[in-house]
C-alpha cells in the first residue's frame, strides 16, 4: 500500500461541518487535504494543484457531483474520484461507475472505509501511471547495445561510469557526435538505484521548438492547432527514473529557463496549462559542443550549466582508442563473417571523424557488397580505401600476418605518429602511454622523423629499421 503522505486528496461537499471532519481526519492521517464547498471551486483548486484522489458529494446544489465526475475524466483524468451520498440509489452507483468513478460508498460509512477506498484508488492511478511510462518507454526504446573497449581511453570511461553511475546526480556526456554518449547514458542508468524506472530519451536537434517543448512538458487539450488530446510530457514519462536528453546544447534560450526550474524543485506545468506538477527525475545531458564556449557567448544560460554539468564525462573518439577498432570490427560483423587484413588495416588507418556511427555505417555497407561473407578492401567505403597505408607493399603486408610482438609493436607506433603528424603528445596519448615512455620506444626501435613522413607515401619497409637516427624531438 502507498504510504498516505504521498497521497494529494481533494474532499467535495457543500455540508461544511461535514467536509471539515473529512478534512481533519485525513490530515492526521498524513494527507495532504484540500476541502471545496462546490464544483466549481472545486475544479478551480484542481487546475491549479494535481490530486491524486478526489472525494465528491453525488447530491449538491448548483453542479452535481455527477456532473463533476464527468468533467473531471474529461480534464483530470488521472485523478481517482471516490463518489459519496446519503441518498444511495443503484441507478445513481450504476451511472457513476459508467462516468469513471472508482467506487460509490453511502452515508453513513466508517472513515476508516473510506481511508481505504482513497489508498486503493491511489495504488491503482500509480500503477496507471506506470503502465503508462512503460508503454512509452517501448515505443521510444531503441535495443540495447554494448559497450565495446580495452584501450585505456574506454578503461577509464568504465571506470567513471561505475563510480557515477549510483550517485544519482546530474551528469554532462560530452564528446564527439558518434562517440556513443546515448550509449554512455543507458550504462549510467543501468548502474542507479533507478535501473528498474524508465530511461526516457530526446534529441534537442531533432525537433523545432515549440515541438521540444511539448515533448518535454507534455500539453493539455486545445493548447495548439493538432493538440486534440491532453498529452504527458516526457518528464512525466521519466517519473522516478532517467531523462537523457542529447544535444542540449541546441536547446533555445526560453527552454533553457523552464528545465532548469524542473531541476530545482522538480515543478512544471503541461503546455496550456496552469497546473503545477511534481516529477522526480535524474537527468543526463549531452553535448558535442564546447558549453563553456557557448555560456561566455550568451547562448546557454550559467545556471543551468552548473546544474546540469555535476559531474563530466568525456568521451574519447575512436582514432583516440588504440587497439579498440578490430574488436568494434569483428563486434558489427557479427558470427560467421571474416575481413581480409588488408582491408582490416585501411579500417585501422582511418581517423573516423564520424567515430563509432560511421564505422557501423562502413560494415553494414560492406556487408551488403561483401561475397561469400568475407568483408574485402573493395567493399569499403572510398574515403576509407583512399586512406595511406604502410600495408602497400609486399613488405609492409607481412607485418598483419605476422605474431612477433616487437614488429607489430613498431609498426603501430610509425602508423599512430604519421596520422598525428608526428605530435609526441597526440600519439602518445592515443598509444595510451606517456611521452616519456613514447621517446623511449623510439629510440627502442630507431624511429626516425624521415620513417615517419615516407610512411605517408606508403613506403615504409616496416619493422625495418632504417640507416638514419632515430626521432629525437
């Protein structure tokens, strides 16, 4: 059973003495009680605060309790109204539950009874509400994926996700488009105290913003051209669980005030409306733009950064995660397919600007072109054949077959320096070394500055090491 405190209760009856004992006991109960002496107070009380349980005298003057009930379903239909009279008839019962009405009780009852019926009623609007997020967490969802990763870059991603994840603060993913930040953001909800609550999920750049803030707050019947219905917004869908929401730093200025209310007291109110609502959420936000650069610009407000940026986590791009493409590779391709090393190795020498999307884009349009489930250098896209290698020669080929560690080791440390343009620091922190060790390993394997620019032009005899000396800046 609910425990009472949470239960909003709204108590109708024109008998004054009556609807003040009402009042009284369901306070010391731990209700939070409202009293109205009509149907019109009380749907002016409803539209400003939202009720769980409602209590309506069926016989008053004026608008009959009925007649409430059914403006009621129509306005407030997530409120469970519980209908009283001391006139009780079964026509009345019958039109009543017809209307909408939980249940029909008739004066005089124990309150204790009607204690009952209204935490019945609220167990059931609470389990509504929470098929309700189901339902649209399915229709939202898309299939899980996996986190794939052993170079140190990804180490420490996984590493902050498991200590951020049960903290239940905000966190800003931030990195290049593609990294996987909605990846980033499913693992921090799997690893919350509300794994078992939906994760909800939007797209600031997908949608214009009068369509954005819809989305999010939701929006009452007639409150815009097509607003046929009353509709929750995904804050409500997210109730008591995750709200990721990416690219926020296209989100426009008016917005950027109304989320950042929700973040402070959890209030918000449906497009037309003036009724307050309370949600409960944890959100996650994720960028690829610098949002330090954009606040100093005026274009995303101050306050809402701090709030939203708790915690960062920065994504790596995937010519950063050293050893991690073969397995990203074999991954997409799935059981039962193959890669040539040639073609493997072009994969290998690419700097994917479009990151983890576009290498999956690259294997499914392999796959489509592949033979006999075997992925060819004549398969891949043109900008990924097109990229220099050192595997052009007979030489250079004999390094992917092969198993002397020394040899792969120098030729993925000349490979790494010429797509960074021989930067010590980029390559080494790519490697997932330190410089010092970097400068080490060059003077290892004698390589030299004059290696690394013949590499670009593919001819490298790799793991050969040349007459010059080796790079010393």
């Amino acid at each position: 059973m609910a425990r009472a405190a949470a239960i909003e209760l709204l108590v109708v009856d024109d008998d004054p003495e009556f609807r003040d004992t009402l009042v009284r006991r369901f306070e010391r109960s731990g209700f939070s009680v409202r009293g109205a002496a009509s149907g019109e107070e009380a749907l002016a009380l409803a539209a400003r605060r939202n009720f769980d349980v409602a209590v309506f005298d069926v016989m008053m003057p004026g608008m009959s309790g009925l007649e409430l009930l059914e403006k009621f379903r129509t306005q407030f239909p997530d409120c469970q109204v519980i209908m009283l009279t001391g006139q009780g008839t079964i026509e009345s019962a019958v039109e009543a539950m017809r209307l909408g009405a939980y249940n029909y009780l008739t004066k005089p009852f124990p309150l204790r009874d009607l204690e009952v019926q209204i935490e019945k009623a609220y167990e059931r609007g609470r389990l509504q509400r929470e098929n309700e997020q189901l339902r649209s967490l399915l229709a939202r969802s898309q299939p899980p994926s996996e986190m794939i990763g052993r170079s140190p870059a990804m180490q420490e991603v996984f590493r902050l996700i498991e200590k951020a994840g049960p903290s239940g603060k905000a966190i800003l993913i931030q990195g290049e488009s593609g990294t996987g930040k909605e990846l980033v953001a499913r693992a921090l909800h799997r690893a919350s105290p509300r794994a078992d609550k939906p994760l909800v999920v939007i797209n600031c750049a997908a949608l214009p913003e009068t369509l954005l803030e819809s989305e999010l707050f939701g929006h009452e019947k007639g409150a815009f051209t097509g607003a046929v219905a009353a509709k929750p917004g995904l804050f409500e869908m997210a109730d008591g669980g995750t709200l990721f929401i990416d690219e926020i730093g296209e989100m426009p200025g008016a917005l950027q005030a109304k989320l950042l209310r929700v973040l402070e007291d959890g209030s918000m109110r449906r497009v037309g409306s003036l009724q307050e609502r309370k949600v409960d959420v944890r959100l996650l936000a994720a960028t690829n733009r610098d949002l330090q650069k954009e606040v100093q610009a005026g274009r995303f407000r101050e306050d809402l950064y701090y709030r939203i940026n708790v915690m960062s986590l920065e994504l790596p791009p995937l010519r950063e995660r050293t050893g991690d493409i073969p397995l990203l590779v074999q991954h997409f391709l799935g059981p039962g397919w193959d890669i040539e090393p040639e073609a493997m190795a072009r994969i290998e020498a690419y700097s994917w600007p479009g990151n983890v999307r576009q290498l999956i884009n690259a294997i499914e349009r392999a796959k489509i072109l592949a033979d006999d489930r075997i992925i060819r250098l004549k398969d891949l896209p043109k900008e990924v054949v097109q990229t220099p290698v050192g595997t052009a020669t007979p030489a250079a080929a004999s390094v992917l077959t092969t198993d002397d560690l020394a040899t792969l080791q120098r030729h993925k440390i000349v490979e790494v320096l010429r797509r960074e343009a021989a930067n010590k620091s980029r390559a080494a922190r790519a490697l997932g070394i330190d410089r010092r060790k970097l400068y080490r390993l060059l003077e290892k394997y004698q390589i030299t500055e004059g290696e690394i620019a013949a590499a670009a032009d593919g001819h490298t005899q790799a793991g050969v090491p040349p007459a010059s000396g080796p790079v010393s800046s």
